[in-house]
C-alpha cells in the first residue's frame, strides 16, 4: 500500500501561516499582559477605594456619636447602608475595638466578630488586605474611629469584592478580545492579500521548489555554450552567461551586470540589433573574432519589460559553407572538364579513323602542354603549397565561367616563407574571397581578366630577402571590371553591401571577413583603380614580429597604402558599385573585427 506523501506547501501558503501565527501569538500574548496588567489596576483602585470610604466613615462625627450610644447598632446599621449604596463598595461594617461588629450587610451577622486582622487597626494605622470573610474573597481596608483625646473607640471595615473586581476585569477583557479579534482578521485578510500576490509571482512553488530552480537556473547558465544575454525596460544588462561573455569578448572580471548595452563597446551593427525593440531573427553580425547569429525578442507583458537576446557562434559554420561552396564549384568545374575531355578524345579518335595520327598526336599534347604550363607557371611564382593549390582551383573555376585568371610576373612566395602567426588559413580567407569577387567583377566584360600578385617586400617596399626584419607580404588582385566609385571604397567592405542579386544565403559577406582577417593579423586593405580599368585590391600584412608602416611599404608596380580601413563606417551601402563578394573561400577560417560595418544579410 503506497502511502501518499503531502506535497510541501507553496512559499506563499508558508508565508501566510507564519503571519498569521505571529499575529495570534502577538495579540494573545497583548491580550493576557493587558488582563493581568488591568486586574492588578482593578485591585489597586479597589483598594484605594476602600480606603477612602472607611476614612470618611471613621472621620464623620455622627459615626462618633453614635458608639459612644448604648445601641449604636441602631443608628450605624442605615448609615452603614447608604454609604455602601452611594460608594458602590460591598460592605461596611463598623465594630468595636474588640471586633464585635455593629453594622453588617447580612444582618444576622451583627453582634458576632469580625472576621479579619485588626491588630494594626488598633495601633491606629489604616490598612487594606485582601481577605476571605463571610461574603467571601475581597479586598478590604480597616482603620481606627478615634476621639477627641485621640482613643480607639471602633474600627470601620468597608471592602469590594474579589469576585466584583474579576467581573469587572472580565467585561475589559471581552472588549480587548473583540478588538483583538478584528485586528486579526484583519492582519489575516491582508496576509492573504499579500501572500495571493506572492502566489502569483512564485507560481505557487514552494520554498524547495523554487531552490532547486535556482541551482537548475545557475547550472544551465553556466553550462550552455549559447549566449544568453537578457535585458532590462532601458536596455541594461540583467543577466548574462558564461557563453555570452565569451561571444562578445566580456571577461568575467567586467561588471556589465547593470550597464547599458551601448556601453559594451561592441561593434554599432550588433549593438543596434541590441536596442532594437522590434524582434530580430537569426541576423548575422560579426565581432572581432566570430561570426554570429543574433536573436531578441521582447519580454511579454504589456510594457517594455526587458529583451532576451540569444547568440549563436556560427563561425566554423561559415567556413565549412564556404568549404562546402567551392567543392560544389570543383565538382562543377569537374564535370565540365569531362564534358570537354570527351569532346577531345573523340576528337582524337576521329583524326586517327580518318589516318591522321600526326595531327590526333599534336592536339593531344597541346592541351596537356597548356595545362603543364599553367601548374609550372603557378607553382613557380608561389611556392607555398596551400596558396598555389587555392590559385590553380580558382583558375580553373574562373576559366569556366570565361574569366582568365592569371597570376604576374611580379609575384614571388617561397615554401616556408609565412610565419607562425600569420596561418595559411588565413591567407586562403583573403585571397579566395578577393579572387571570387574579382571574378564576378571582371565576368562578362571584355577580355575579362583577373591578375593576382603576390610577393614579400623588404622593408623599403621592393621584393626583399627571405627572413629579413620589417618584411611585409603583399597580395594584389585586380579585375577589368566597371571598377569601383570612390565615394563606395569604404561601403564595400561592410557586411551586407553588394550590387549583386541576393543569393539564398544571402550577399555581402566576403569582403567584410576579408577585412576583418586583415586587421586581426594588423595588416592594410584598399581598393583603388587598376591601370586597364577595373578595380585592384591590395592587403599588406607584416610578416616579422614588427608592423609594417603602411606609407612606406610598396612593390613592384603597387601602390601604397594610404587609408586605414579599420575605422567603422556606418554610411548605408548603396547601389552602382559594381564590385561585390563572395562566400568564404574554401579553406579558410573567417576571422572577423569589430569594424565591420552593418548592412544586409548574409
């Protein structure tokens, strides 16, 4: 048989039996002090009642005259009777000296002895006492009746009660417990009032409940790797998790607890995405090192309550898009190759049925001596293998898409050249992205044309010595595209900025990661007029521990860097530029800065 086990009672419903019985115990605990504290007044004013009249009874001169009779009872026992009637005490008996009393209310008393201490009396002190005589407990006082020569002549007794006094007592305390009584309901209602607010805002969890929500609350915050970031009505920081301080570069030391958003020093983009009120889905900012996919939406409630924002580091996601992107245009590329090796042998197989081996053998072999020495031309100007593999898969896409991809005379990379802290990775990031938006550039134009250079510059800006202090790589892609506006040199390198239709995945993404590479290895981009028309871009990166000044860094036929392309713009991408970028290149990593610029989607 299962015993059922009571559910522990909400926080709400604990509160309230606390205060109500507190509220009991604090009236019943008023209510017994004012009983005592009223019954010792009760008795307190019953005796200096009795007191009073027993005096003014011993000090009347009708009372003297009286004793000194043969029957004072005669004359005591009305007068006796009309003082107890007109001071509202019990009895008032008067006696002689030896305790035989003259005057009783029960008259069957008078003749016998008084009941009660009289010694002090006789020594003529007035005393009160509470003693149990024939009417029973009350509280009495006795003083003497003297004569002129100062002789006890008689003793006056007058007493009220104990059982009166309780009556009374009795009938203050009824009125204090009716007060005492509202004055809990009331505290009760009130306490229920307060604890049904409480009960709302708890929704009726009790204390162990909300506890253990608590440490539930603590521990996925700190163990989901998303960043949760919510905000208060005025856009401060409420709370944030561990996973949101690494996404946007906050160290735990920072108190951003508190802060406006507009105070993180995150990028305006991002930080406009923030302090937004309208809802934002899945929209894509970059920082300094990541891409991320930022959502907000509105705490509910009526007024502005707050925002909670959710953040997802998608940068890995990019790359392998990127990756996944350029194995679709390898396959492409692939199956136009066969398309056209097809071709080729059948035409091969032709020449010899028609018995011209000579000219089957010259065809062959122009074709395989063209590619021969395209690889050799490539491998010869680049020798770093990630680079020249990157240039001979993006010859041959742009050599599907009619664009002759070409790489100058000028250029000059040998294995082993690039340092530790500048990854091949990232080179791809750069070079891929401006090859695909320089190919889409210079795509349907006349003789289309893309030249690469790249080469390492001594500190002087010409081609120096492998491993000397202050060099500086150089990569130079130009197209014979419409080439770009000046006033739009800065606006192509913000997220979100191109003239090209939007894709599924959307535009303007190339660009920005290509600078935000560029200032991550502290290097320079700009963008100017090629000499055939078009557009040339160039990124100088330091390859020595030391950077390299951008005005005095120049190669061969290259032109100097001249504008920093870190600082922010937020001038709004417009239309007519006729360059554009790409999605990531197929092995690179893109890594972002917090000058990218926003605009568009991804």
């Amino acid at each position: 048989m299962r015993i059922p086990v009571p559910r522990p009672r909400s926080l709400a419903a604990q509160l309230f039996a606390m205060q109500a019985v507190l509220i009991t115990v604090v009236v019943a605990g008023y209510a017994l002090f004012t009983y005592v504290s009223d019954r010792g007044q009760a008795e307190d004013a019953a005796r200096s009642q009795a007191r009073a009249v027993a005096r003014a009874v011993a000090d009347s001169p009708s009372v003297r005259e009286a004793i000194g009779t043969p029957r004072p009872t005669v004359e005591l026992q009305p007068y006796a009777l009309r003082v107890m009637a007109d001071t509202d005490v019990d009895f008032v008996t008067i006696m002689s000296p030896q305790g035989i009393r003259w005057t009783h209310p029960d008259e069957k008393q008078i003749g016998k002895h008084f009941l009660g201490n009289t010694e002090r009396a006789l020594k003529g002190e007035t005393f009160t006492e509470t003693y149990t005589g024939t009417l029973g407990a009350s509280v009495r006082a006795v003083t003497p009746v003297k004569d002129d020569q100062d002789h006890v002549i008689g003793l006056v007794s007058a007493g009220i009660q104990v059982e009166k006094i309780s009556e009374r007592v009795q009938g203050q305390l009824t009125a204090l417990l009716a007060v005492a009584g509202s004055a809990l309901a009331l505290g009760a209602i009130g306490t229920y009032v307060v604890n049904a607010r409480l009960r709302r805002h708890t929704h009726g969890m009790n204390a162990a409940e909300l506890s253990r929500m608590h440490d539930y609350h603590q521990a996925a915050l700190h163990a989901v790797r998303e960043g949760l970031l919510m905000l208060d009505g005025q856009y401060r920081v409420a709370l944030i998790n561990d996973g949101g301080r690494e996404l946007l570069g906050v160290a735990p030391q920072d108190g951003v607890i508190g802060r406006s958003v507009a105070d993180l020093g995150l990028p305006a983009p991002l930080t406009g995405a923030l302090l937004s009120s309208e809802p934002r889905v899945d929209e894509v900012h970059l920082t300094s090192t990541r891409v991320l996919v930022v959502n907000t939406s509105p705490v509910s409630g009526g007024e502005q309550r707050g925002t909670v924002v959710t953040l997802r580091d998608v940068t890995e996601l990019q790359s392998l898009m990127g990756e996944l992107d350029s194995e679709r245009g390898f396959t492409q590329a692939l199956r136009s190759q066969a398309h056209e090796a097809a071709n080729r042998l059948h035409t091969v197989v032709s020449l010899i049925e028609l018995g011209r081996a000579e000219q089957a053998v010259d065809f062959a072999t122009a074709e395989l001596e063209l590619a021969q020495a395209l690889t050799d031309q490539v491998v010869a100007a680049v020798g770093e293998p990630v680079l020249a593999a990157l240039l001979l898969g993006k010859t041959a896409q742009a050599n599907e898409r009619g664009v002759e991809l070409v790489v100058s005379e000028d250029s000059r990379l040998d294995d082993g050249l690039l340092p530790e802290s500048l990854p091949a990775r990232d080179l791809v990031t750069i070079l891929g992205n401006l090859i695909d938006n320089a190919v889409d550039a210079a795509q349907g134009s006349v003789r289309a044309r893309v030249t690469v250079t790249a080469y390492a510059a001594g500190p002087e800006g010409g081609a120096g010595v492998a491993g000397s202090a202050g060099r500086g790589l150089v990569l130079r892609v130009s197209d014979t595209g419409a080439g770009v506006d000046p006033a739009h040199a800065e606006a192509v390198f913000q997220r979100g900025f191109s003239t090209k239709p939007a894709g599924p995945g959307g535009r303007g993404l190339g660009l920005a990661l290509v600078r935000q590479t560029v200032n991550r290895c502290k290097g320079t981009l700009t963008v100017t007029e090629a000499e055939g028309g078009g557009a040339e871009f160039e990124v100088r990166l330091p390859l020595g521990n030391e950077s390299e000044d951008p005005e005095s860094a120049r190669g061969p036929g290259g032109s100097a860097a001249t504008e920093d392309p870190t600082a922010p713009d937020d001038s709004p991408p417009s239309d007519g530029a006729p360059v554009a970028d790409s999605p990531p290149p197929p092995d690179g990593a893109p890594v972002l800065d917090r000058a990218a610029v926003p605009g568009g989607d991804v």
